[in-house]
C-alpha cells in the first residue's frame, strides 16, 4: 500500500452558460471531495468513484440521475457504467427509467453477470437487487422543461493499493429517441479502466465517441505514453468533429484532461494536494 491516490471527476463537456459557471464550479468540486474522502480514509477506487457520481446524480447541475435532460417522450431515461481496473469487472445499464441512481445499479451490478442491461430489463434488475427506485416523473428537475444543456458526469480513481476505477452516468441526448444508448455505459467509448495503465471518461456526442472507440483508443495510447499526450491524442483523433471531453490518469496516477468543447467542466484532488475544479482547460496549469 502507499500514500499516493489520486481522482478526476467531470461534469460534462459543453458551454456552461454565465449565470451557472460557479455553482457548476462548486457542484464539480463537491463531487471530487466525495470521492477524495473516501480514498483518504484508504476506501478503493470502486467505491470512490460511485461516491462522487452519486452526489453528481443527486445535483440538479448535471445531466445525470435527477435533474438529468428529457427524451423525445419528454421522459428521463439514463446510461451509467462502473468498471474495476483490478478485475476488469463492468457493471451498466441502459435506456433506464425509475431508478434513482444508475451509477448505484451499475455498482450492484459489477460482480454479477450480465455486464450490461437495458431499459425494462435493468429497472426489474435493480428493483430486484434493492436500489432505490422512484417515480420516472419525480426525476424530472424544474429547469428540464425549458433547459436542455447535456452535461454527461463521469469519475476516474487510482486509490492506494494501486487500483484504477472508472464510472460515467447521463441523461444522453436532449431529445433522444426512447431506447437510444450513447457512448458513456459502453466500455472502450465512454469508460475504461485497466490496472497498471491507467483510468478513462468521456463526455460529449456519444454517437461520435461510440464511432471512434476513444476510451478503448486512449487506454491503448496510455501503454506508452502519459496521461496529457493521450488526453491531447484522442481529441485530436476527434478531427474538430463534436464538443468532446476526456478525464485521464496515467498508469502512475497522473491526471490530465482534454476536450474541444468550449467549457468542460473538471475537478481533481490528490494525495497532499487540495482539490481544485476547472471550467477549461485554459484554467488548468497541467499540474
Ligand atoms: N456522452 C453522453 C451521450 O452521448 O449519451
């Protein structure tokens, strides 16, 4: 065991409009220190990483679990994945309704078999195993009726025994077709974690993610390369197409991120260091 751990959360890629810029600031924060509680109390990278998406999944401020955007039905309808770097254990789930916190369902889901479930068949899953399950109509927050802003959260986690962990949650696309499954539940597209390589979440336009495999190319480039190269690679390999961000940490916990959308919304914290949330990358000084 050693003292080093680090974590990255997001909280989507996209414009983060004035009148919301530091309540986003301080919601991406609250989520990262959630997570660092854990990891400082020696909790695993697992169990980190679904504390800080949880609490994103309960903040109205994100597109994820309460709060998150309406589907053409004008209903919320989730995506949310968990994966152990140790074991290469995934848990996710799908085009979901009724459940309060997918990234809890994921978790529940993680040492079971299948590795994903979607729609009717992952709610009867996880009111099955337990979860907290709530009223579709109760997870639709206020501002959703007229605000339709996606902000995809996600979480990456090297803990102290060395094991990396990676979870993403979201509403998707505002207005998706009901049933459409986007990048962020899907590993080596919105989520990947492999111990002694290191941890990876997307946000943006899934169908442009899912289309590229960039989880599965950043993983690849972080064989021989540190996390800031591969962060900058794999919005590189975007082309300029779709407003996309990553979280990165290298296979010695190094963080970095990336994205071509014009905000992106990222908090970090290490052993040692205070956490510190960012709007952009022109915030961040690669430290
Ligand atoms: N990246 C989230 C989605 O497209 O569903």
């Amino acid at each position: 065991m050693s003292e080093t751990w680090s974590i990255i959360v997001h909280g989507g890629a996209g414009l983060i409009k004035p009148e919301r810029r530091e309540a986003k600031r301080a919601a991406t924060l609250a989520a990262v220190q959630a997570g660092a509680v854990v990891l400082a109390a020696g909790g695993t990278a697992v169990e980190a990483v679904v504390a800080a998406v949880r609490l994103m999944e309960d903040d109205p401020h994100f597109n994820a679990g309460f709060g998150a955007v309406l589907n053409a039905d004008r209903r919320v309808e989730l995506d949310s994945a968990l994966m152990d770097g140790a074991t290469l254990d995934l848990g996710g789930v799908a085009a979901v309704q009724g459940v309060k916190n997918p990234i809890e369902v994921a978790h529940l889901m993680l040492r079971d078999e299948p590795v994903l479930l979607a729609g009717d068949g992952a709610r009867r899953y996880a009111a099955e195993k337990g979860a907290a399950m709530i009223d579709p109509e109760a997870m639709i927050a206020p501002h959703r009726r007229t605000d339709d802003v996606a902000d995809t959260v996600g979480c990456v986690v090297f803990d102290v025994e060395g094991n990396f962990a990676a979870g993403t949650s979201t509403g998707g696309r505002p207005g998706k077709r009901p049933g459409r499954i986007g990048d962020s539940p899907i590993p080596g597209a919105g989520l990947y974690a492999q111990n002694g390589v290191g941890a990876v979440s997307l946000s943006g336009e899934g169908e442009l993610i899912l289309r590229r495999i960039l989880g599965a190319r950043l993983v690849a480039d972080l064989e021989t390369t540190d996390a800031a190269t591969a962060a900058d690679r794999a919005i590189g390999a975007m082309g300029g197409q779709g407003g996309v961000g990553c979280i990165v940490l290298g296979a010695d916990g190094g963080p970095a991120f990336a994205h071509n959308a014009p905000d992106f919304a990222v908090a970090m914290a290490q052993a040692g260091k205070p956490a510190r949330a960012f709007l952009n990358r022109g915030e961040w000084q690669g430290d």
